[in-house]
C-alpha cells in the first residue's frame, strides 16, 4: 500500500499524469510533495525546476493513491529499496498503456459514427425531391400494394419454364423470313419456300389466350390440308393467303391493344380525378390548351386594323354541303354534339371547339358557367339544342349564315388536346329559303380561316359520291397549293366501296392522283351508317369491324395508318401542335411591336390622361351621372315650389282668364258671377287641372335634370360622355311614369282649395289684388301687342322708321276706328257684336271707301273689346284695394262688389296648395324613382356592348380598346409560351 504524499506514490502519481489521455488540471509544481519535484525534474531532464510545467489528474491520482498494493521484495544482491522503486514503475507503465488503448478505441468509434452520420447527410441532401413524382402512381395504389401478400403473389406466378415455353422460336422466324424473301426474290424454285410456309403460324402464335391458341390451332390444321394446294396453286394465290394471315394476325393484336388502351383510358380517368393531390404535369397540359383558346377568343374579337387575328394555329374543317365534317368532329370529340338534319344546312355559324383532357367528359360555353355531361342523353340534347339556338340568333335578319363564332370547350379522357373551327359547308347552289349571296358569304367565311398561312386545312371530302362533284377540293388548293398544312380526309368509305365498280378509285384518291390538290396526309374514315340515334361507340365499332373485313386493306389499297378516326385525330393533335410550337414565338413578336406602336401614339396624343378602355369610360360616365341625379334630392323645397307655381300658372292662366273669369264677369250682379265661377271650377278640376299639374311637375323635373347635367358638363367634365348622358336622360324620361294614384289625391286637394272663399286677413286680401292686377297688366299688354300688329305701325313709327302699313293693315287700322267710337257710345257693351251691329259698321267703312269682310270685323272687335273689359278691370281692381273692410262685414255695395278678387284668391291659393303638394311628391317618390329608372337604365346600357359602342366613340377610345386588348393578347402568350417550354 502506498502512502499518501511518499515518494513511491509521487513517482506512480508523475508518470500517470504524463501518459494521461483523459481530462488534464494544470496544478502548480510548488505544491507537489518536494520528493514528487525531485523525481520530476530527475526524469525530465530539466535543470531548473521553477521553469518546468507540471500537469497532473486529480481524479487519477487519488484513485491511484487509494489502491492497496504489496511491496515487492527486492532481489538478491541489489537494494531493496531500488528493486521495488523498477517494479512499481513497470505496473504504473502497464496501467497507463492499458488505459490508452481503451480511449484510443472509444474516441476512435465516436468520431467514425459522426463522420459516418455527416457523410450520410450530405449524400442525402445530394439526392433530388422525389415527392413531387407521387403522381405517377395513385394513391389507390399503395394502399392496394399493403393489402397484397407478396408470398401468395409470388407462388401464383409461372415457372421460367412454363414463361419459356410461350416465347417465339426464334430459329423458326428465321426460316419464315427466308421463305418469305425466296417468295419475292425471281428465279428461285419453290419447293423449299413451302416447306417453311407451316413455320409462319409459328411466327404468329405469341399469345397466351387459350381462345388464339385454339384459334391458332385450327389455323395450324388447315395449314397442314393446305400443304399440299400450295405445292399446285400459283406463287399469286399463295402470297395473297399470306398476307390474309398477316392481316387477320394482326387484326387480333389490335384488338388486344385496343382493350389495353381502354384499361389505360380508364387509368388514367382515375389519375385525372386526384386533381388535389398535385398532379402536375396533367394540370400543365390542360391549361396549356385553355391558355392558347382563350387567346384565340380574344383575337375573334380583335379590330382587323393590325392584321393579326388569323396568324395563330387552328384546325379549319371544311368541307361540302353534309360531306360529314361534322361527323368527324365528333368522332375526334367522342360525342354527338351538334345539331343534325337531312339533307338541309345545320352549321349556319362557325363553332370553334377547345378539345383537351379532363377526368370527365364535359362541355361548356365560353361565355357560360353551365356545364353539359356528354355521358347524359338529355345534356347532349341540350347542348344541341343550345348550339342550334345560337346560331340562329347570330344569323341577321335576311341572311342565312353568320361569321360570327360560336366558342365551345369539349373536355374528357383520351381526347387529343387542340383547337378545331367548324364551318357552314361549302354549297354549289342557293336553295328556296336562303338568302341570294349565302353562296358567296360561306365562300368568304371559309377563305377567311383558310387563308390564316398557320391554320391547318382539314378537307373533308365525301366518298359516296362522284369525285367531280367536289367544291371543296378546288378552293383548298387555291388556298394551300403546295399542300403544306392540308390533310384531307375521305368519309363514308364503307358506301364508297359498296357503290364503286372499282376500289381502286380510293386508293387513287387516298395517294392524292385523283384530284389537283396536295395534302400532308390523306385518311379514311367511316363516321356511321347515317342514323342520328348512333352512338359514338357503336359508330367505333362499325368503323373497325368495316376495316377488318374490308378489301381496301387485304388487298394494300389502304395502309393501316391511314383509317380510322383515331389515327386521324392523334396526326391532326401532332401536325397542329407542331404548328403552333412554330409560329406563336413570331406571333408573340409581332404583338409586342403593335403594342409599342400603340403606346407611342398615345404617349404623343393623350399624354396627361389616363389609358381607360370604354367599359371603364362608362364605369366613370356612370358614376358622374349618378352624381348628377343625387344632385336633385338637394335642390331646396322653396325652389321646387316656385318653379312649379310659375309654370303651372302660365300653363293655365289663358284657361282662367277666357273661360272663366271673362264669361263670369259678364253677368249682371255677384250671384251669377259666383255660380258661374262655382259650376267651371268644379269643370276644370275634374277633367284638366290634375293632368296639367302632373305634366308641370314632370316637365319641371326633367329640366331640373338637364339643367344640372349641363351644370356638370361645364365643370372640366369629359365632352366624350356627351352623347352616353343624352341618350340616359332621353331614355329615363321615356321610362318614367308619373304614380297613378297621386291624380287622384292631387284632384281632391285642388277642389278642397278652390272651394274655400275665406280671406282672412288684409295681407291675403292685398296679396290677392296684387295677383290680379298682375295678371291683367299682363293680359292687357298682350293685347295691345297683337292690336298693333293687326294695324301696322302708328303714326310716329312710320314718319321716324319710314315704315309703310300694308293693304290689310290699313283695312284693319279703319275698322279699329270704327269700332272704338262704337265703344265710346256703349261703355258697358257685351263681348258679342249684334248681327246688326256688324252690318252697320261695314256700312260705315263702305261708305269711307273701305270694303271690309264680316269675319275680319269680328275677329277686331274681340281684341279691342278684351283691351276695353281688362282696362275696366284694372280700374275695379284699384277701387277694390279698400274693399277688405267691407268684404269682412258682408256688406252688398254694388260699387265695391270685389267677387272678382275672391275669384284670384281661390286661384292663387291653389296654385301655391298644388305647388306644395307636387313638391312633396317629387322629393319624396319621383325623384327617387327617377334615380332608380338611371340606374336601370346605365345597367342596361352596360350590358349592350353595341349600345356603349354608339356613345362612347372617338380615336382616344378606339386607342385605349386596341391597347388593353393588345397588352391582354401578348400577356397570354406569353404565359402560353412560358407553359409550352415547360411541357418540353
């Protein structure tokens, strides 16, 4: 056992410390035991113990100091003192290796497992994103694959034996090859080649069915009867059995690729329909092509000056009159969806179809939010009978087809993804029924499409009848000579077969000899046996059961990939896709070049004004007129009331003054006044004074309108909304109806205010004189001015102004004499000449040598009796001024009968009660009526894009249109070019 602080223990402790690996103290060497510092400085070499560091482990050395030890015995002949000093050095030493080796290996496996970790972290970060790929399985598909017990799986599958066994035998396919080029190599002997004719079944036996292996069996047996016809029959008669049992072969195989297409079809619908699983590259593919339709709207739509609209790819399908184009269109879309009929023009417009792929079949208008499920018969009725109604409502009066294009989207699994136009077809002559240049219109729609150097001519040609008859085919060449964007298509080929004496008319027409025109490609298709109930699959099967037993392909007439509607509409997809991806990078240039040059025009132009389109130019229009119309709720109640009593008494002041007060006022005393006055007041009240007011009242408020509508346009508002505000205005006031009932409430309050005869007060009384004298001064100066030009000018105007009376006035001037000294002698006279009377003053003008007519007399006198009776009133009216004090008392003085006054009273009180009340209800009804009838009126507008295009018009707003739709073109483009890259 070593003691603690003796020099054994400070040895063990010294040499620990110096091959220590673990956790290190730095302890001052002064406080070592003095024997420990001896020991050091010994062993280390070093001269000066206060220069030399010392480091020792606390932990270790009390651990070391604490382990029980023996002493060794020294060895004989030497002391025991240095024998035990060596042997206790030598287990310190083991120790200390020991315990090295142990860090050595636990360090060394801590920072392996890091860098390992590290290094597998950064590998992983090297690896890419595999997440965003997750669609290409579905996530039925992993959940199926949990479910399935691969060991089961596994045990179901064939042996390599068996799997062997139904592999061709690829020594037998040699030999066949050989037979087959013996066959067409000359001068070869024909015994061998008929030897390896039984290895051909062979070749075709690749199918695992049991039903083709029973098949290919019975094939086998008749090959082996046969043997023996082939070593006698002609090299002809051979060949063309080979080639029936290379058809029929593979004919099979097309069948078994056409039932893995639809599981694939089916798949794929599945896919479509985790739509919100992020599925990408199917998201891309179908705003790809809604991207490029919806460029294709805007530019139908697009003013022709910059000559752009019809440079961009489109599939054009033309075709003669029920050639069948319509047909293939819906073979291509998988649905019946136009409108059919016999014989007579159903395609009035052109209908320009969006096809892409979707989860479900469905179609939709560009301007509607309806969709149409193609896999339901009443939506396919529907979408017919929609289309149908289209185009005849974008047929004008007189005209029997339209150019205007009716945009349709036609969604669904499998379907090629492009744009198609269908146009009315091509007619040689003008039917009972149709307009006279309905020829010439469908020649000019169709050469309008056609003429686009990026639009893709489908040429519908129809195989049942005589190639001769053909419109189409001559205007297809004019317009594509060199057949660099044609494909023509050949339909009903199954009558064509039938009908012809020789098929190998079709075969001249599909390698494009028969006719003068050039074509990409030629097809032929068969689109049905012609009855309108067919569906789109019995008509696929039709057309492939017709192929398969058709002469056209056993004898080479027609090559495989030129029948079918579907290998017509995926070489269209291919052609149009490929045209498009070459020309929409020059069309997206020439966009930005007309937008630069729009820009620079307004820029010059209209440069401290804001480029608004005309929608937002009505948008702005709207809202001033709306402004404008609030504006009457402001207009004060006394301003309404003054209008209305000013105008509503010069409106019935002539019907007053004639035919009431001046037929009353020729009685004899105050009785007959008042009940004459009485009995034509109630008269007028019932039948025209509630008419006459409500026309003043709606009169007053248009004018108001107007007047502040012309207020406003005074105020730096936009002259361009000029003829947008009129037509508003003219249209609400035509709009507007007066409410019925207040006629009738309105006819009660002026027959309650013309019945009252009460003045109260002197002010009334007074207010009253003044009223009627007013109107009598008024009255009187009217006379007097149709007095004098009756008579011409007086004698002071004609010597000053040199002025002459003409024949007729100077008759009257005279009878005007006359007729005054006949006034001068009967003051209170009637207002009728006697017949008497009248005879005696022409007598007078004859004998004055003045030949004068009776009527001409009459018709003097009226006026100068008027001019007496209202100078006679105004002095009755001056005496009446004190009459007040004798009206209140009742008392009857003849003198001071003022009846009269009453009678301007009753009519000035209602004409300011009828004021009143047509205030109230302007302010309160009409003029919010008013405002309502605007607004309906502006929304109508609003939705009239041929309407706001007749009032808002001038090169400012033509520039603007251009410039948004331009800006809205190119930003489409290039969001379609943007997709287009991507999808490569």
């Amino acid at each position: 056992m070593l003691r603690v602080g003796s020099k054994a223990a400070c040895m063990a402790c010294r040499n620990l410390v110096s091959t220590n690996m673990g956790i290190r103290f730095r302890v001052p060497l002064q406080k070592l035991h003095p024997l420990s510092r001896a020991i050091h400085h010994r062993y280390s070499g070093n001269a000066n113990p206060q220069r030399t560091p010392h480091r020792t482990a606390a932990r270790y050395y009390t651990s070391m100091s604490r382990l029980p030890m023996r002493p060794p015995k020294p060895p004989p002949g030497s002391g025991g003192r240095s024998y035990q000093q060596k042997r206790n050095f030598w287990v310190v030493r083991l120790a200390t290796r020991l315990l090295k080796l142990r860090y050595i290996l636990l360090g060394s496996a801590v920072g392996g497992g890091y860098t390992a970790k590290k290094t597998y972290d950064e590998w992983k970060d090297m690896l890419p994103d595999f997440s965003e790929y997750n669609w290409v399985i579905p996530d039925f598909v992993w959940e199926l694959s949990e479910q399935i017990d691969l060991d089961k799986l596994a045990k179901a599958l064939p042996e390599m034996e068996e799997i062997a066994k139904l592999l061709p035998d690829f020594d037998k396919i040699g030999e066949n090859f050989t037979f087959l080029k013996s066959l067409l190599t000359p001068g070869v002997s024909l015994g061998s080649e008929v030897k390896g004719a039984s290895g051909l079944h062979l070749l075709l036996d690749t199918s695992s069915d049991p039903a083709l292996k029973a098949s290919d069996s019975s094939t086998s047996a008749s090959h082996d009867a046969s043997d023996k016809q082939y070593k006698k029959s002609s090299d002809k008669e051979r060949l063309d059995q080979l080639q029936e049992e290379l058809l029929r072969t593979q004919l099979k195989y097309q069948r078994m690729l056409e039932r893995l297409e639809k599981e694939n079809k089916e798949l794929r619908k599945v896919v479509l329909q985790k739509d919100d699983k992020g599925i990408h590259q199917r998201k891309v593919k179908k705003s790809l092509i809604d991207l490029y339709s919806e460029v294709l709207d805007i530019l139908s739509d697009y003013d022709a000056n910059y000559n752009t609209q019809d440079h961009l790819p489109r599939v054009v399908v033309v075709g003669d009159q029920s050639a069948g184009k319509t047909s293939v269109l819906e073979m291509i879309a998988q649905a019946r969806i136009f409108p059919r009929g016999s014989g007579e023009m159903m395609t009035r417009s052109p209908v320009k179809v969006t096809l892409s792929e979707g989860p479900h079949h469905v179609a939709m208008f560009k301007d509607s939010g309806r969709e149409f499920d193609l896999s339901k018969e009443e939506d396919l009725a529907a979408l017919r009978h929609e289309i149908e109604l289209r185009m005849r409502k974008s047929v004008k009066e007189g005209q029997t087809v339209s150019s205007e294009t009716i945009s349709l989207s036609v969604k669904g699994p499998g379907i090629q993804r492009m744009v198609l136009v269908d146009l009315p077809g091509v007619i040689s002559t003008v039917t009972a029924g149709m307009a006279s240049d309905t020829k010439e219109t469908i020649f000019s729609i169709s050469k309008a499409y056609m003429q686009n150097p990026n639009a893709i001519i489908l040429c519908i040609q129809d195989g049942s009848v005589d190639a001769e008859r053909s419109i189409v085919t001559d205007l297809v060449s004019q317009m594509d000579p060199q057949g660099k964007r044609t494909i023509f298509v050949l339909t009903k080929v199954d009558l064509a077969e039938k009908n012809l004496a020789s098929p190998s008319r079709i075969q001249q027409i599909v390698e494009g000899k028969l006719f003068p025109m050039k074509a990409l490609g030629y097809f032929a298709v068969v689109t049905g046996k012609g009855s309108t109930g067919e569906s789109i699959d019995s008509i696929k099967d039709y057309e492939e059961d017709f192929f398969q037993n058709s002469r056209l392909l056993r004898d080479g007439m027609l090559k495989a990939h030129q029948v079918t509607t579907k290998n017509l509409s995926l070489a269209v997809s291919d052609c149009f896709w490929k045209m498009v991806r070459e020309s929409v990078e020059q069309q997206a240039d020439v966009f930005k070049a007309s937008r630069f040059n729009l820009e620079t025009e307004w820029k010059n132009n209209y440069p401290r004004l804001r480029e608004l389109d005309r929608n937002e130019l009505f948008e702005k229009a709207k809202n001033e007129i709306l402004d404008e119309v609030i504006s009457l709720s402001q207009v004060t109640p006394q301003h309404w009331e003054s209008i209305l009593q000013k105008k509503l008494w010069e409106r019935v002041s002539t019907h007053v003054i004639e035919n009431i007060y001046l037929p009353a006022a020729q009685t004899m005393d105050s009785g007959t006044f008042n009940t004459t006055v009485d009995i034509k007041l109630k008269q007028w009240t019932d039948k025209q004074l509630p008419h006459k007011a409500l026309e003043i009242a709606w009169e007053t408020l248009q004018e108001e309108f107007a007047r502040f509508m012309a207020e406003y346009k005074g105020k730096d508002q936009d002259d361009i909304f000029d003829k947008l505000k009129e037509a508003v205005k003219d249209e609400s006031i035509k709009r507007h109806k007066w409410n019925e009932r207040a006629m009738d409430s309105l006819r009660v309050i002026q027959h309650n205010a013309l019945e009252d005869r009460s003045i109260t007060d002197k002010p009334q009384w007074d207010a009253a004189i003044q009223f009627m004298e007013e109107t009598l001064q008024s009255r009187l100066k009217d006379t007097e001015s149709v007095i004098r030009d009756m008579v011409g000018p007086d004698w002071k105007q004609r010597w000053l102004n040199w002025k002459n009376r003409t024949p007729d006035q100077h008759i009257r001037n005279e009878t005007k004499n006359e007729l005054e000294r006949l006034l001068k002698l009967l003051d209170d006279h009637t207002a009728y000449l006697a017949n008497d009377e009248v005879t005696t003053v022409r007598k007078n003008l004859e004998g004055r040598g003045v030949e004068v007519d009776p009527v001409l007399i009459k018709d003097t006198w009226h006026q100068l009796y008027r001019r007496h009776f209202l100078q006679k009133a105004l002095s009755h009216c001056n005496l009446c001024k004190r009459g007040f004090y004798y009206y209140q008392r009742h008392f009857v003085d003849s003198e001071l009968e003022c009846n009269d006054v009453v009678l301007f009273w009753r009519i000035q009180r209602m004409l300011v009660i009828t004021a009143n009340t047509l205030r109230q209800q302007l302010t309160n009804t009409e003029v919010r009526r008013l405002e309502k009838n605007v607004k309906e009126v502006l929304d109508d507008f609003g939705e009239d894009t041929e309407r706001k295009t007749q009032l808002i018009t001038g090169r400012r707003v033509q520039l603007a249109e251009d410039l948004k739709k331009v800006r809205e073109i190119q930003e489409k483009l290039e969001a379609f070019i943007e997709a287009l890259h991507k999808e490569k």
